[in-house]
C-alpha cells in the first residue's frame, strides 16, 4: 500500500488493526506513525487508549496483552511500537543459526512461544486495536507466516530509500506542495550534501520556509546563506570546472576545498568525480543522445555539462582520468602515500588531469 494511500485511509477515518513499516528509510515510517498518533483518537482518549512501548523494553507476550485490551471510552486503542526491530523474537538478528523459541515464562515446554502468541494475535487481530510496528532500516521477510497474516489483515509499508537522481525532483514536489518554489540547481545542491537522508532534507527545507517567503523562488544563494552551503565551491562547480576545462575555476574551488578539509573530505570528493567521469564515459558511448538524461540518471538541465566534458575529453583521456581517480582514492585512504596533506593530494590530482 502506498504512503499516499494510507494517508488517505488515516485522514477519512479507515484504520486498519495492523500496520507494520518497516525499510530503510525512516523519514515515512516516522510520517504515517504520526499521523496514526494524532489521528485516530481525539485529544481526550488518548490519555487511557494511547500507549507507545519500545522494541528494547518489552516482549512479544507482553505485547499482545496490550493488544487484547478494550478502549476506555473510545473506538480504539492505539499502540505504537517504536524501534520494533529491536524486539526478541520478531527479526531474526544478523548471524543468528535460530529464531528464539523459548516457551513463555511459567509455562510448559509444550506451551506456545512468543512468537506463537504474536502469530495467533496477527491472525486475529482485535478490530478495535491500531497496532503499529514502527521498524527502521530492517525488513521482515515476505515469506513469513507473520508478513502474510499482517499482508491479509493490516497494512504493511516498505519505506524503500530515495535514489539519488530523484531527490530533486522530490525537493521540488515537497515544496510544491507547501506552495514553494525552488530552483533545482539548489535542490540538487542541497540533496548533494544531505544525501538521500529525507528526515535531514526536510529539516533544512522548513528552515528554509521560515526564512523565505513563499513568493520568493528559493535559489542557492538561500541555500548558502541558511543552511551554509556555499554556491560557488561544492563538487557540482567542480565538476562543470572540470568538465569544461575551466583551470582557473577549478584551482580555485580545489584550494577553497583544500582549506576546508572537513567540510570537503577527499575521500568524498573522488568519490564524486569518479562518478561524474564514469557517467561521461557512458555519455559517450551513447547512440541516442536525446536519452541521456534518463540513462544518466542526472536532472536533464546539467547534461550540456556531460556532453561538453564528452567533447573536451576523448575515451583515452577519460581511460587515463579513471585510472588517476583510483589511483588517489587509495592515496586518500593512505596506500602507498606517506604523510601527505588531504589538500596537497586533491592539487596534485587537478593538476594531473588537465596534464
């Protein structure tokens, strides 16, 4: 079921007795949570018929208990299960031969395990519970008997991480949707420095909001001046720098990096060249250019950029770039280097790929 979809339900008052999220992203498991715990119950009911428990501090038995219970005066009870992946018994863990089976404390070895209970309690939920499992950065595995019985009766959301080439365009729809407008030179510099991570993405988007008024574009000077980062030395310059043989602009963002070591690591900043070089290769090899974008997974108004690096840079150039891009990526890790200054690597590299 899709995040639209649940918010949709949640929002005309449909709730589902099971919602397990779970998946390596937490910025959506953390939204549908939210809107589970502000809108299934009214302010007043929640005080005898809300309850959040963590996964490190309970059982399954003892989950289910809590599941069992009737509302007080309301429709529902609500139970939030955050960090659910750190419940005995419900995730295998990482190296582990077998799932615990331990019968229930005071009972006989023939009684049912922890599991056994979560699993007779998934088959038949009580309708007037909302139990939710908030599971970040794991899965439980489709073919359990626990997914099909939550699959049959809840809802179950796999919040999967963003690809890098979409977060810019999920930048502008965030915004778009608050009644904001970015360039999307500034989204794609911010998602360069934030990563794929929405729950950061979205932290600085609504300093941004405070700052700027809505019928203002927000452009990346915005970016540097709120959020710090600069406009005209971060990788995306240094690429078109070298892409376009710019020297002059590339020695000067190189010796702007070179200063500020922590805020450009090198092992970072090869990292990203090799990327960009690598998508230049493939650039050149393409026969329909007009689909470049796509096959690239860049935003199509940066391709003038490849294909201007394509002509600057024959395959041999290019063959020779990626081998010095190896090269100082061990460098950096300090193979075969001695004590040498992280800013002295990156010049020596500049100076090697325009020679």
């Amino acid at each position: 079921m899709s995040f639209e979809a649940i918010v949709k339900d949640i929002r005309a008052k449909q709730f589902k007795p099971l919602y397990f999220l779970h998946g390596e992203e937490p910025y959506y498991i953390d939204q549908i949570a939210e809107r589970l715990e502000n809108g299934v119950l009214d302010e007043h009911e929640r005080e005898f018929n809300q309850t959040v428990l963590y996964g490190r501090d309970i059982d399954l038995a003892t989950l289910v208990g809590h599941a069992k219970r009737f509302p007080m005066m309301a429709s529902h009870q609500v139970i939030i299960v955050r960090e659910a992946q750190d419940l005995k018994s419900l995730l295998p863990k990482k190296g582990d031969d077998k799932e615990d089976e331990t019968p229930v404390k005071g009972k006989g070895k023939n009684e049912a395990s922890p599991k056994d209970i979560l699993q007779a309690y998934l088959d038949k939920p009580l309708p007037s519970t909302v139990l939710v499992f908030c599971c970040k950065y794991k899965k439980l595995a489709k073919n359990t008997k626990l997914y099909k019985a939550i699959e049959k009766n809840g809802v179950i959301f796999e919040s999967a991480p963003l690809r890098d080439d979409k977060i810019a365009a999920w930048v502008d729809s965030y915004m778009g949707a608050r009644k904001y407008r970015i360039d999307p030179r500034a989204g794609r510099l911010l998602s360069e420095y934030l990563g794929n991570d929405l729950s950061k993405i979205v932290n600085e988007l609504d300093k941004l909001m405070l700052n700027i008024k809505s019928d203002q574009e927000i452009n990346t000077a915005h970016i540097e001046k709120y959020i710090g980062i600069s406009k005209d030395y971060n990788v995306f310059e240094l690429q078109k720098a070298f892409g376009t043989k710019n020297i002059a602009q590339t020695y000067r963002i190189v010796k702007h990096f070179a200063a500020n070591k922590k805020e450009h690591p090198l092992i970072m900043t090869i990292a990203f060249l090799y990327g960009f070089f690598a998508k230049v290769v493939k650039y050149h090899n393409l026969r329909d250019k007009s689909s470049a974008a796509s096959v690239l997974g860049v935003p199509p108004f940066v391709i003038n950029e490849y294909d201007a690096a394509a002509r600057n840079y024959s395959p041999a150039r290019l063959a020779h770039i990626m081998a010095l891009l190896a090269e100082f990526d061990l460098k950096s890790k300090g193979v075969n280097v001695s004590s040498v200054d992280d800013g002295e690597l990156l010049k020596e590299l500049a100076v090697r790929i325009f020679n």
